[in-house]
C-alpha cells in the first residue's frame, strides 16, 4: 500500500486528523522514568499505546534520541508501532536535505534502518536531493513548505521570479515548493507531501488551492498556539481529511507524574475532539 493510501485508510479508520508527535525531552521526562537509560523507548511506547485509538498518524522526531544515543530506541519504537497499531503511519522527522549520493543514505537511514512510512525533508537543494526517497516504493517524503515557526518567512516567503516553463507566475517561494512538489517532482504516483504551519492560517489556504489533495503535515497547534478551527478550513480537502495535524507537548507533557500516559491520552482524544468539530463546522 502506498503512503497517501494507507493515510486515507488511517483517516478513515480513526476518524482523526491528529498526529502524535514523539520528541522525548529528557528535562521534561516524567518523575517515575528520570535518569534511566530506557526512558525514551518507555516514555513513548506508552504514549503511544495510550494515545493509538485516537490518532492518524506518529512523528518521531529524530533529533531527541540522537542526542541522548538512543538511535536504537527509536528503532525499537517504530518496531513497536508497526507490531502493535498496525495501519499507523510513522512519519520520521528528520528534515534532511543533501546532494543525491548523500541523499541516499539518508533515505536508506529512513526506510531501511528504521522502516519509517515517510520522512520530512528539506526541498532547497533541488529536485536531485529529493529523488532518492521516491526510489522507495510506497514511502512518502514530505517537503517543508511553510514551516510554523516565526524566523520561516526569512526564505520561504522570498518572492521568487516567474518560471515559463513550469507555468509559474511570480510568487513567494513556499507557493513554488507547493507547485513543484504537486507537479513535475511529483513523480511516484504521489507520494509527496507538504509541511504547513498552523500558525499561517492563510498561507495554509494558498498551499492547499496550489497543492490539490497532496497530504499536509500541519504543525503549530497546541503549545505553539495554531487555531484549529482556522487550520481545519483553511487546509482540509473536500472528503474533510488531507491533514496531518500535529500536537506533541501538549499532549507528551500533559502530566509528569506516574499518570502521563492517561493524561495524555486526554489530551488526544480533546484535541481528536476539537480536530472533529471543526470539520463538522465545514462548509457542505
């Protein structure tokens, strides 16, 4: 099954639009998992049993067991998904970004090592930078676009020249990511996908009308203060899915005591919840 296809049945499925992201913080790891070598594998094997009934999709963000030499948790914790909740995607979030040659290890790491179901990269190398991950098949790569966080508009909304050939007017970088990855990038039966901050309501509604049904990983609601009901109209496809909307502290740090993983599956199913009204607020 390819990656956009097992999303729609994950949509389906869960009638969610929620992504639980993984982003193991040692500092703000819960009092009973402190201090032990094991704490991120446990500490989000947890949060993911808790919190599986209420989401589409997971996002390990790599960088967090990196930096504590837990590589080999998070395999372990991608094993545990795929065995456990099978039909989650995982969404490895790396935003990696090189040359074709590098570019191939790095999808090797992604696909093989970790068995991921797509990655988050970065599109500002070119198109050669990309290819090496659509050599997998029924993985998806999703691109950044126009990212959440403030310092983004320092490139992404550079205004960019027209492309004749593309058929591109004159327009803000993160518009021409959008039309490339929707077009002539998207070559493997779209597989593609796009990151768009909830923070960016309006930009969010560009990148949508550019972008046709292309999936949308949507970061910034939650602790990063994302509207949901603005981020639902102005991102979801006709069907009310075609987003992956993500929320990690919020719901990984909803407590720190020995009731984290309830209390993060609270705060799922309220954000499930909310991600529910607000396409039922859509128009007909």
């Amino acid at each position: 099954m390819s990656f956009v296809s097992s999303l729609h049945a994950a949509w389906r499925r869960s009638n969610s639009l929620l992504c639980v992201g993984l982003d193991p913080d040692p500092a703000r790891m819960p009092a009973p998992l402190r201090g032990r070598a094991d704490a991120a594998f446990d500490f989000c094997r947890a949060i993911v049993d808790a919190t599986a009934g209420h989401a589409c999709a997971f996002k390990p963000q790599i960088a967090y067991f990196a930096s504590q030499r837990a590589e080999d948790q998070l395999e372990a914790l991608i094993d545990h998904v795929h065995r456990r909740h099978p039909g989650v995607p995982v969404i490895l979030d790396s935003k990696r970004g090189d040359i074709g040659s590098t570019a191939e290890h790095y999808a090797r790491e992604a696909f093989e090592r970790y068995r991921a179901d797509a990655v988050t990269l970065s599109p500002y190398m070119g198109f050669d930078s990309i290819e090496p991950y659509l050599a997998y098949p029924g993985r998806g790569a999703i691109l950044l676009c126009r990212t959440s966080n403030p310092g983004g508009s320092d490139l992404q909304a550079l205004q960019v020249a027209a492309d004749p050939a593309l058929g591109a007017p004159a327009e803000r970088l993160y518009e021409r990511v959008a039309r490339l990855a929707s077009g002539p990038w998207n070559r493997a039966s779209g597989e593609l996908g796009l990151v768009v901050g909830a923070t960016f309501p309006d930009e969010l509604r560009r990148v949508r009308a550019l972008a046709g049904t292309l999936p949308l990983l949507v970061p910034g609601i939650g602790a990063q203060g994302g509207d949901i009901d603005a981020a639902v109209a102005a991102g979801a496809t006709p069907d009310g899915f075609g987003m992956v909307v993500n929320s990690s502290r919020a719901i990984l740090y909803a407590s720190e005591g020995e009731d984290f993983a309830e209390a993060a599956a609270a705060a799922a199913l309220a954000t499930s919840d909310a991600l529910r009204a607000a396409r039922r607020r859509l128009p007909a």
